[in-house]
C-alpha cells in the first residue's frame, strides 16, 4: 500500500494575457506577470499527482492546518475516503479551507491515481466518450474598441466563432463595472442570433444580480430568440426566485453556478424544482467527487448536468458520464488568443478539432506541465512530509 508521504506547493511567475476587474470579470490585457501555484501530493512509491490552482488557495497555513493532517499517512488511493477527511475539516476551518482548496486536493489525488495505474482520470473513472461538442464561452462585455463593446461586436465575434467549428455559443454579456441593463442585453442576443441564424445553439450568462422582474422580461426575450438555456440572471442564494421564474420560461433555466454547498446544494435545487438543467464545477464544487455525484443526481432526475468551467478536471467528469451535452470552452474574446498554451504548459489541454474536443490520452488528468519552466520561476514553496 502506497501512503501519502508529501503534500508541497511551489509558487511561480508565469505571463498572461488578460485583466480582472473589480468584481472578478477576465478582459483581454497586453502580457504581465503573475503567480500560479503547482499543488503536488507524492506517495511512499514516489508517484506524484499534480493540480494547478491560485497561491492563496493553498496558502501555508491551508496545507499546515488542513490538507496535510488529513493526507498525510494515508492511503493515496482511498479518494473517496480522503475526500470526506478534508470536507470535515471546513466546518471547524472558520472559512479558511474553501471547496476550491478541497478541489485542488482532490484533483492531485485523481492525477497520481491515474499515474499509478497508467490510465487517463476520465477512463479510470469509468469511460463513457472520447470527445465532446464544444461551446464558445465568450469574456463579458467591454468598452474595448473592435472587442465586445456593442451588440454588433458580438454578431462579428460569433460569426468568427462559427467558422472555427463553434456549433454554440455561450455570451457573457456587461456586468459590473461596465454600464449594464436589459435593453442592452437583449440586443446583444438579438443581433447574435441574426447573425449566426437558428442552427447553432446559443445560452446566455447574463449579470448575476438582476432583479426577478429584470430577469424575466431578459427570459422572455430569450423564448423568443430561442435560446438554449439561461444562466444565472440573479442572486443564486435565492433558490425559490429561480423556482419562480423557471415556472415562467420555456427557455430551459441551468443552475447553479457559484451557490455553495458542492453536490448537496444541487440536490435542494433540484428538489425546489429551480433549474431545468443542473450545473456544476470541479474547481469551484469541490473536487472531481463531488461533480460526479451532482452528474448522478441529475441522471436519477432525467436531467442533463453541464460541467461549468475548462480544463483536465472538467474533461475528465465530462468524458466520465454522459449525462450533458458541451464542453465549455474559453473564456474567448476578439483579442485574446486561448489557442497558445502559457509558458508553464508545453501544450493545451483543450484544442478544438472539428467543433469537438477530444479527451487526454495521456496518465493522470493529461495537463502538459512544463516542470523545468516552473522550477526555473520558482518564486517560493511551503509543504509538510510524514515523520
């Protein structure tokens, strides 16, 4: 039996392309240094299980106080088990272990599992498709000259999208800062949907903090433009506000997407009758573990259950089950390129072939990571190992 023996985080400056606002919205931004952290959990066999993630995320004291008590000793391959460890943990955490960081661990675990055995995590997971239709998840509006300044620059940009191989498209429309409101978002779907005529499938992730009145005259214009689902109009904390208005669409309503409480807050939305289609994340619900439970949740329900979000984690839930439709792909702007992998990638996870992506092939959740770049930029480290 192989046991976790270390459980480290190495911090390194890479390059980006994009900005975030005040309130959390990515933009496309001239190239500046930032820092990722590497998350790596290795075993007394010497494998080793790798999760990219934010560096306060996984600040020392997480790891100290947290994620390395309960890792430490113990079986790697146990992720059922491990998984409930660190949860317990969040209770008496004060706020200080997130489902992001409990996601980060879970994921590491998931890669060395895959590395152990020589498969890729969505086979081992059970194996259900090989690749997946593709939406384009657009960046929300702008005030960037030739961006998404205007309902125009959206028709523009989801005709590009279309003749990439795009079958869907996704829009982010204004949200704060920007100068937002539901005349504006109507028009940007209107104008897109003219462009790129009824065969290809659009949603819409609209501001998350309109009022029900606001959201369902948005709704109402959605039914007419025969969009194929709408995403987080309002404040998702109130659950029988989503009720309410998916009792008055015929637009397909998909939730939630930042309500806390991993799989079980799923569950109360699909019991209140909230959402006609169930939405979760890996990194933002807790790990690969609990996304698999929300996919069943939703399968028992006959509802679809789309993964929200990009990545190896998202592919290997998505290639595991067969219970939604896309992969989420982006975020993507006019001036942004997704296609070139950063500097700490030798290659991307994601590219898009025929309108599809196909799944990794390679052992563990398939992340290309360029180890030499990230320990040449190591900027500092934290960890704990068993005595």
């Amino acid at each position: 039996m192989a046991v976790v023996e270390s459980v480290e985080v190495t911090v390194f400056t890479t390059v980006t392309r994009s900005v975030v606002d005040g309130h959390g919205h990515r933009h496309p931004g001239p190239p500046r240094e930032v820092q990722e952290a590497l998350f790596t959990v290795t075993d007394s066999d010497g494998v080793t299980g790798h999760c990219l993630t934010q560096p306060d995320t996984v600040r020392e004291t997480v790891i100290r106080n947290h994620i390395g008590p309960a890792l430490l000793g113990q079986d790697s391959l146990e992720r059922e088990r491990l998984w409930h460890r660190i949860a317990h943990r969040q209770r008496g955490a004060q706020g200080n272990l997130s489902d992001r960081a409990l996601s980060t661990a879970d994921q590491a675990l998931w890669d060395l599992a895959g590395r152990t055995v020589g498969l890729p995590v969505w086979k081992l997971l059970g194996g259900a498709r090989s690749e997946v239709p593709a939406y384009a998840s657009t960046m929300c509006g702008d005030d960037i000259p030739g961006g998404l300044a205007t309902p125009e620059d959206y028709a523009a940009f989801a005709k590009d999208l279309v003749s990439r191989g795009y079958r869907a498209i996704k829009l982010h429309t204004w949200m704060p800062p920007m100068p937002y409101g539901v005349a504006r978002d109507i028009a940007a779907c209107a104008a897109v949907r003219e462009a790129v005529g009824p065969d290809v499938a659009l949603m819409l992730d609209s501001n998350h903090w309109y009022s029900r009145s606001e959201a369902l005259t948005l709704g109402r214009a959605l039914d007419g433009l025969g969009f194929a689902w709408y995403e987080e109009p309002m404040e998702e904390a109130s659950v029988q506000s989503y009720r309410w208005l998916a009792d008055q669409l015929s637009t397909p309503i998909l939730g939630p997407e930042t309500s806390w409480g991993k799989h079980m807050a799923r569950a109360e939305w699909v019991a209140a009758g909230a959402c006609d289609i169930l939405r979760v994340g890996v990194v933002g619900s807790g790990g690969v573990i609990p996304a698999l439970k929300a996919v069943h949740l939703a399968e028992s329900f006959g509802m679809e259950c789309e993964i929200h979000g990009n990545g190896s984690g998202a592919l290997a839930v998505i290639g595991a089950t067969t219970c939604g439709h896309w992969y989420e792909r982006g975020l993507l702007h006019p001036h942004s390129d997704y296609d070139t992998a950063p500097p700490h990638l030798r290659s991307i996870v994601d590219p898009l072939t025929g309108g599809n992506v196909r799944m990794p092939t390679a052992p563990g959740l398939g992340d290309d990571l360029d180890h030499d770049y990230i320990a040449a930029h190591a900027v500092a480290s934290w960890g704990t190992r068993s005595q």
